[in-house]
C-alpha cells in the first residue's frame, strides 16, 4: 500500500511522455514534451567543467555547503537583481539543483498541515514537494486571455491567511509563462507580515521575458521584503546546464541556517565537477548578454509556434519556456489530444494533469528544444492530429 505521503502525489505526465517519444527513434518527432534545450551553456562554463575534472577537489564531499567562488557569485548575482546585499557564508548556500532547493526551503520553513500558495496552473514538481513536505496547496486561479496569463495582485494577497505557511511563487512561472510585476509583490508584502509567512521566489527562469525589461524580483520592489523572502535559483534554464545540477539558494541568516542543515541532511552536497562552472557563467562579464541572446532565439520560436497555431486555443507566455493549449474548445481532454498528437501529428506533449486544479484542461508546447525550420509545420501536424477520429 502507498504510503500516505504519497498518496496525493501523481506523477507529473513528462516522464511517461518522454519515454514514449525516445523509445519511438523518429527523428521526425517535435520533442516539445520536456524542459530541455538544444541551444549550449556558455563557453566558459564548458571549459571549466573540463578543467575541473582533474581537479582533485572537485571529487569531494566537502565543502558540503558549495564551494566558496560559486557561493560569492550566486550571492552577488542575486544582489544584482534583488537591490539587497548577501553574505556568502550565511546567507547563500548551494543545492543541487533548484527544485532540490525549493524542497529544502519547504522543509525548513512550513510546518506538516500548513498551506501554500501556488497560482494555478503551476508546475506539478512545486505542488508534489509542497505535498512531500507535508504542506497543503492553495491554489490561485490565473486568468487566460489573448494577450496571456495574469493574475489579480488582490486575489494573491487574499489567499493568506492564518494558516499559511509560505507563497511560492515563479516568475516567469512554468509552464504558463505568466510574469509578476510591482503591484503583486505590493500585495503580497502586507499580507506575509500580517500572516507571519514566507515568500519564496523561484527565480530559475526570472530573466527569460519576453517583454524586455529586466527580471521583476520581489526584494527590488518592495526592500521591506528582505527578511520574509527566500530566493531559489538555478543554473539549469538562463544558463542551458541542466545536467550540472547545480543551484543557489539566498535567505536572511537565521533560516539560511536551517536551510542548510536540511541539504545536510538531504541530498548532502552537489556535484563537484559542476560548481566552478556554474560560478563562472555567473561572474563572467558576457553573462547579461548571454542570456539575452538565449532568450532572444527561445522568443522567436514562441512566435513561430503561436503563428502556427493561430486558429487553436494558444496562450501567449509573457517568458519561460513554455506554452499552454486549452484543449476544451477542441472537445478533447489533454491525454486525448497528446495522444493524437503523438500518433498522427509526430509532436510530442505533455498533458498538464496534476498542474493545479486548471491543468486538467490544458497540454503544454514547450519551445525551447526545437529549432523554428522544424517548427514551421506544426499547423499542420495539428490539423492531421485533430482530423482522426477516436
């Protein structure tokens, strides 16, 4: 019998996806079903992975908490963002990854029957650890329009109340794209006070928008913000190194301290090899204009796929990677329409069950692994698709 604690956990639909469209071998298949992307880490972080494999001590445990150069640049690039200043050696710690970073946050800040809020729909990997941490969800419901995804700054601050324990909050989110401004952040602050809560802000993807401004971190818009708001960033989506697995989190001192104790107690280091090449794509001088371009390219390739899919229920992301399709217009259910797409368009998708209570009507395109010659015939393979029958 499964064990309680995951009981309300489903499984988060890309995995089973995924091995479908590998074990397929077609190289005629659009992989649009998983956050990878075909577009390479900075050049400075290649060369010091490959250095660092005969470095002595990149192959140890130690130190458990990062290395020294990866927790000053992740500091300061949060700095950077953020309009606060951070400490290295209490205020920043390393994880291996940022969704083992959100974990830890979890662990150390929500207490077991706590809520959280989530806008919805929002990654399942944030709702399943929120759940594994033993945290109840609150959901937000997110508005849909022509012009995307957005969400009423009072709504947000409303869903806080007694018994919560931390907002959770992406921007921009997975996989809707959706960006916070000012006026959310505003919202919020009042609310985390009165309420005593955490915020924690996954900022894995906050410089990928595709609006031109800079990324809109909650410290730099209300400063009051500071001592309540966690930071969780990555290198795996700005930075294209998802297979380094490595991330940063940044907190005022006296919780960074429990956050560390729980990444000792969990996954216990991150990967050696991978660190100086994380620190160095962080420090280096090109790093704003690396991104930039990236995001650039991934901007183009969300265009080409809404062109294609003009006359189909597509919602604009405001950055990210992703986009979602409302497969209710269609008259399908999101496995139905993944299925079909599969097996007569060659595009593979993941059904969004399990992203929050609206997911369930949604499938997820994601543009960030594909290049747009091969995108130009995604109307196509989308009429075929629909054209089957059951």
């Amino acid at each position: 019998m499964t064990v309680s604690r995951l009981r309300d956990i489903p499984g988060i639909g890309v995995d089973k996806v995924g091995d479908a469209a590998d074990a397929a071998h077609d190289p005629d298949l659009l992989r649009l079903e998983n956050l990878d992307t075909d577009l390479r880490p900075p050049a400075v972080a290649i060369e010091a992975t490959r250095a660092a494999v005969d470095g002595d001590d990149a192959n140890s445990y130690l130190p458990f908490q990062g290395h020294r150069s990866l927790l000053e640049a992740a500091a300061a690039h949060v700095g950077r963002i953020a309009g606060h200043a951070y400490d290295p050696a209490t205020e920043c710690v390393s994880v291996a990854g940022g969704l083992n970073g959100v974990f830890n946050v979890l662990l150390a800040t929500i207490e077991p029957g706590q809520e959280v809020v989530l806008c919805d729909p929002i990654y399942a990997g944030l709702v399943n650890r929120v759940r594994l941490a033993g945290g109840v969800t609150r959901f937000v419901p997110c508005d849909a329009s022509p012009e995307g995804w957005s969400v009423d700054p009072q709504r947000l601050a409303d869903a806080v109340g007694p018994d919560t324990g931390a907002v959770l909050m992406m921007g921009p989110a997975m996989p809707t794209g959706l960006v916070l401004g000012h006026e959310h952040w505003e919202a919020l602050a009042a609310a985390l006070e009165r309420h005593d809560a955490w915020l924690i802000y996954d900022a894995a993807m906050e410089r990928i928008r595709f609006d031109g401004h800079p990324p809109g971190h909650p410290v730099a818009a209300v400063p009051g913000l500071a001592q309540r708001t966690i930071t969780v960033g990555a290198a795996s989506k700005e930075l294209r190194m998802i297979g380094w697995r490595v991330g940063w989190v940044t907190a005022p001192a006296p919780i960074l301290a429990d956050i560390r104790l729980v990444g000792l107690t969990n996954v216990v280091c991150q990967v050696g090899i991978a660190q100086q090449a994380v620190a160095a794509a962080l420090a280096a001088p090109d790093a704003e204009a690396d991104v930039a371009a990236a995001t650039a390219v991934w901007r183009e390739r969300c265009e080409v796929i809404l062109d294609q899919l003009a006359d189909h229920p597509v919602v604009r992301p405001h950055g990210g990677w992703s986009l979602l399709v409302d497969t209710r217009p269609l008259g399908l259910s999101p496995e139905e329409l993944s299925r079909r797409l599969f097996v007569h368009g060659k595009v593979a998708a993941t059904p969004m069950n399990g992203w929050g209570p609206s997911g369930d009507h949604h499938l997820r395109l994601v543009f960030a692994n594909e290049p747009v010659e091969r995108l130009a015939d995604l109307g196509e393979r989308f009429q075929q698709a629909l054209s089957y029958g059951p």
